[in-house]
C-alpha cells in the first residue's frame, strides 16, 4: 500500500465521521501514529494498538477524577 492511498483511507474516514456530524479523534500523539501508519513506518495494528492505549489511558483518568471527587471528601 503506498503512502498517498494510506492518506486517502484516512482522509476519507476522517471526512465521513465529519460528514456524519461525529466528531473525530484530534488527540496530537494519536494524529502522529497515524502518520507515521500513513508513511509506513508502524502497522495497523500497530495504530490500533495505540488508539486502544490511549483509550484505556482516558478511562483511567475519568475513574481517577471520580474517586478523588467522590471518595476523598473530607469527612
């Protein structure tokens, strides 16, 4: 697969969630596996390995906030 269809792959997803009023990933070191994906330089599934990190990462931090908001009150 070539450098220019990988972006257009990624264009087109990226131009249909918009289209379909989803908003989609902005997330800089996201944006950056992407582009290295699109250059060759990591897998697919090297990139979704990497989303998947940055999911579980986000997750972590939600339940985190909420047990220090919800837990740590003082008594």
């Amino acid at each position: 697969m070539t450098t220019e269809s990988r972006r257009e792959i990624f264009e087109a997803v990226r131009n249909r969630a918009h289209a379909l009023g989803l908003q989609f990933e902005d997330d800089p070191t996201y944006l950056n596996a992407v582009e290295e994906w699109i250059v060759g330089s990591i897998t697919a599934e090297s990139l979704r390995n990497h989303y998947q990190e940055l999911l579980v990462g986000r997750e972590k931090e939600r339940r985190l906030a909420y047990f220090v908001k919800h837990c740590l009150q003082e008594v």
